[in-house]
C-alpha cells in the first residue's frame, strides 16, 4: 500500500512540476519576447520529464526503494531550483544549460544504476518476509 501511495506522490508531483517551467513566454504575434530560440529549453524540460518518469517507472516497479526515490526525487528538486535560479532573466545562457543538461544527465544514470542494482533486489526479497 505504501509503494503505491509512494507512486501516486511521485506522479502527482511530475505533473504539478511539468505545468511550473520557468523560461521566456510565446507571444503568438512575434514568436517568443526576448527574440531567442527554446531549443535548449525544451532539451531541459525533456530531460526533466525523462528523469521523473525513471524514478516513477522505478517505485512502480519495485526496483527502486522508496528511501532511494526520495534521495533521487530531492537530488531532482535541488536541479530544479538551480534552474530557476539560473532562470531568473528569462533564459539560460550556454553554460547553465551545459550545467542543468550534465546534472539531470548524471541523476538518471544514477536511476539506472540504483534500478539495475540485482544484488540489491535480490537480498530484498530473500528478506521481505522477516520485516
């Protein structure tokens, strides 16, 4: 019951976050206001996506523990707030895409690691039943 009320949080929170990107705004008449492309933007805000899906994906699953969710979801919420930190004029220079691109890069890797970790899950289920 736990890991699918676990789940459920961790959903509701990808959702909430998903409509709260910060970056310039369309305006439908002249194209986005500061004159700059989103492209790099949209790179972001798809790699966010992909990260909190793993880490979904992984507590749905059962191969990640919900003490090792709650450690990536915090690493990915300290991402966030380095992005609107960086942000904070309506768009990212180079370098704090650069940045942002290699730490969501560096946490899904870790997503995969923790998931894939066969040591882990199987010493889990030798003791399921003992807790």
């Amino acid at each position: 019951m736990k890991k699918i009320l676990f789940a459920a949080v961790v959903l509701a929170l990808g959702f909430t976050n998903a409509s709260a990107q910060y970056g310039p705004r369309y305006d439908s008449r002249d194209g986005y206001r500061d004159g700059h492309s989103r492209e790099g933007m949209s790179d972001i805000n798809r790699l966010q996506r992909e990260a909190r899906q793993n880490i979904a994906n992984g507590v749905q699953w059962g191969t990640l523990t919900s003490r090792e969710a709650n450690m990536l979801m915090n690493r990915y919420e300290n991402i966030e707030a380095k992005e609107r930190k960086f942000a904070h004029r309506g768009r990212l220079s180079s370098r704090e895409e650069r940045m942002l691109r290699n730490d969501l890069h560096e946490l899904m890797s870790d997503t995969r690691r923790l998931s894939n970790d066969r040591d882990r899950l199987a010493r889990d289920r030798r003791h399921r039943g003992r807790f």
